[in-house]
C-alpha cells in the first residue's frame, strides 16, 4: 500500500473559500492556490478532485494520485457545502463527499430535536443517515454533471451502498484509502458518469425523434381526394435552424359537393409549441371545411382558435386556401398575410395568382376580414402552394434573397425541362438549397395540385 502524503492545507486559503492544492509538488504547491481553467478533455490536462469534508484534526489523510496517463490528479479541499459551491469550478472532474459532513444537520430543521425526543441510539442513527444523506443530494443539485464519490467507514456499508443509489457513481471506505484505489475510483465515477449523461441524451434524442414523428404526423397528412381526378405532391424538408419541426403545415380534402379545398400554413417560430400549434390549426381546418365553412367564415372561426391556442399573444399564423369547384376550372382564394399560389398552363408562362386585397395574417387584428377571390384556372393546370421558407432562402453568398420573382424564374427553368409533379417540387426545392450554399434556416413546405383536361 503507497504511504499517504499528508494534506498540506493553506489555511488563509481554504477560509477564503480558494482552491487548495493538496500534493507534494513543490512547484505548485508553493502557492496554494489552482487556477480555474476549462472542462479537461480525457488524456489531456490531469483530472482535479474536490475533497468535501470537515476535519480540523487532520484526521483525513488524501495520499499522492496518478491518473492512467501518469499525470498527478489535482486536489481541492472544502469544509463545508457553501464553500464547495464556490470551488466547483469547469475544471473539476470528481467530487469526493465525506458524508459525516456535519453541518448537514444544520440543513435539516427538527432533524436533532427528533433523535432527542426518542432518546435511543437508534433515533440518534436515524437522523445522522438522514442528514448524510442531505447532504448527498445537495451535493448532487449542485453538481449534476459531476461525478460523486462517497467516503464512510467500514460500519457504514448499508449507508453507502444507498448513497449509490441515490446517485453517487461509488464509495470509498476511509480506511482503505490509498492512492491506488483512489485513482481508479476517480477514473471510474468519471467515465461512468460521461457514459450516464451520453445515454441520457440518446434517450433524450430518441424522445425528440418519436416528438418529430408524432407532430410530422399531425403536420403533413394524408389528402382525402377520393373521386377527384386532381393529381396530389407535397414536399416537406425541415430547416436547420432547429431540432423539431416548425410550424408549417398543410391538407388537401374533399368534400361530398365535389369541390376540392387545399390550404397551407405557417405559424410563426420554431419548437414544440409552434408545431402543436400548427397541428390544431391543420385539424380545425379540416374539421370546418367538411363542416361547410368556406372563405372569411372559416378563417374568422381559425383565428378564433389561434387567439385560444396561442401560448402568447405575439404568435401569429399565415394562410393560403383555395377551394376549386367540382368542374376543376375555377377556384376561390383566400390569402391569411401567406404568399400567393404559382399557377402554370401548358404553353404559358407559370406565374403568381393575384394577391391584391389579401387579409392579414391570423392572430394579428382582432375582427380582421379576408376576402375571397375568384380565379379562372382553365382546363389543364398546375397549382403550386408553398411557404416562405422557399422564397426567403439566400443567392450565393450576398443577402439577397430568392424571392417570389426568383422562384418564379427557377419553376419556369424546370417547366422548360419538362418536370412535373414529383420531381417538380424536388427540384425546385434541391435548386433552393443550392443557391444558399447549404440548408435553408427555415422549413419548406410545398404542395402541388394539377389537372389534365381530359
């Protein structure tokens, strides 16, 4: 068993609440005090320990530690929990409690008074277990990425053996400590604390994906075209500006009258809430739609949800539906603050429905209006419904942005090559994403009707 090395502690240092270095090197040890520096990554800069404990004797010896590298692990010392909190520093990698810590009792009001009132070893034994273990778990709110080593006597086995199960990685016998032990204690709780934090955040991770899976569900539906000869395409390609989706959504229904309504959405921000958001505006849509609401009396009833929804008032929603009568030759449009529709024909150039006299965007003017308009679309069409995230992507490296009047260009180039459908949307959206030099920030998402005259 390597001898111990006494603790040289600095007394004016330690009340001051300062880092101790308790080793034999005469170099560092002259000054007394360690230098906060950032989190170490493994087998680079040496582990440092903080020693939780209070023993004016010097009863506690903490003997010389090598980590696997041979690089000497750096020692703090802490008397009480107050000064802990003070010298948990970045760079601190292991914590060492003595759970006879005894200004825990201190923390725990009637916890003495208890063992008095019952005048048995065995209250007195109750309260000490509950207070160490206070102390433990304070120790654990106050570090809860650190990794927590416990020291107790030889009788104490059971009361150690809870103390890992409360969340401490281990725990050390006081009378078996040595530097060997020590040093592979403290790479253990370490490493096993890394590899605890790196499975929470896989299932953290796995969490958010079934989260993405669920809204994505909500978010982009199944159309309900039974017994339309309109053809359907939609694409969805979420931004990289956060981890769950936005609130961009969109549905395509029929109802019993033949007409078909299609609308998409937007619903400002990104994140959990946005997205829900979205979802409940999509199904109320739906709802409404098959319902028989149309134009200004269905978007009256949608803000309405929006208002009671929203989790603040600053969130707002935009909107473009269009419902195209059983014939397929005309629609009515209603534009919610949302970008018009692109309409293409065979032989003519693709361009933007009119958008003169839209409505605002839902959530911003309370009684707010929305005019439908009507629109010719012809025998044979195609009609594109989008939201920003396509127009508002980046040209290169400049900040001049795609644009309506861009993409308008960039569907034409695609018409010109014959694409359709499909391979439409994923080339227009491929060509956005281009010409930002990568990942749009915001969600993208397009839905395409068309018809052939037949």
């Amino acid at each position: 068993m390597p001898v111990p090395v006494p603790r040289q502690r600095d007394t004016s240092a330690t009340e001051s609440g300062q880092a101790v270095l308790l080793t034999a090197a005469p170099a560092t040890a002259a000054t007394g005090v360690a230098q906060a520096t950032p989190q170490a990554t493994p087998h680079t800069t040496p582990l440092t320990l903080l020693v939780i404990e209070d023993d004016p004797a010097g009863g506690l010896t903490v003997p010389e530690i090598l980590d696997a590298d041979g690089h000497r692990i750096r020692l703090r010392t802490a008397r009480n929990l107050t000064e802990a909190e003070r010298l948990l520093t970045p760079d601190v990698h292991c914590i060492l409690l003595d759970l006879s810590l005894p200004d825990a009792s201190a923390r725990t009001p009637g916890a003495a008074a208890n063992g008095s009132a019952n005048g048995t070893a065995n209250g007195t034994a109750t309260a000490t277990a509950v207070d160490e273990l206070v102390a433990l778990r304070q120790v654990l709110r106050l570090a809860p990425r650190h990794a927590v080593l416990v020291l107790t006597g030889e009788d104490d086995a059971e009361r150690a053996a809870e103390a890992v199960r409360v969340g401490a990685q281990d725990f050390l016998f006081r009378d078996e400590l040595d530097g060997r032990l020590l040093s592979r204690a403290i790479r253990y709780a370490v490493e096993r604390k890394r590899a605890d934090i790196a499975q929470y955040k896989l299932a953290e991770s796995k969490l958010r994906a079934q989260e993405n899976a669920r809204l994505e569900r909500g978010l982009l539906p199944t159309p309900l075209l039974e017994g339309s000869d309109l053809r359907f395409a939609a694409r969805y390609r979420p931004g990289r500006s956060r981890a769950l989706l936005g609130g961009d959504f969109y549905d395509t229904v029929r109802t019993p009258d033949g007409t078909v309504h299609a609308m998409i959405g937007d619903v400002c921000g990104h994140g959990p809430d946005e997205a829900a958001l979205g979802v409940e505006l999509r199904i109320a849509w739906r709802a409404l739609t098959l319902a028989g609401l149309c134009g200004d009396d269905l978007l009256s009833t949608l803000q309405e949800v929006l208002e009671v929804e929203r989790p603040c008032e600053e969130i707002f929603a935009t909107l473009c539906t269009v419902d195209i009568a059983p014939d397929g030759r005309r629609a009515g449009l209603c534009l919610a603050g949302h970008p018009a529709p692109l309409i293409s024909r065979p032989g003519r150039r693709a361009r933007l429905l009119p958008y003169e006299n839209s409505g605002p965007a839902l959530g911003l003017l309370p009684r707010a209006r929305w005019p439908r308009r009507q629109v010719e679309l012809g025998g044979t069409w195609s009609l594109m419904l989008y939201t920003d995230g396509l127009i508002e992507g980046h040209i290169g490296e400049g900040k001049e942005r795609l644009g309506q009047d861009g993409m308008v260009d960039m569907i034409n180039r695609h018409l010109d090559r014959g694409l359709s459908g499909e391979g439409l949307l994923e080339a227009s959206v491929t060509e956005a994403r281009r010409l930002n030099g990568g990942e749009l920030t915001d969600d993208v998402a397009v839905v395409l009707l068309s018809r052939a005259e037949g």
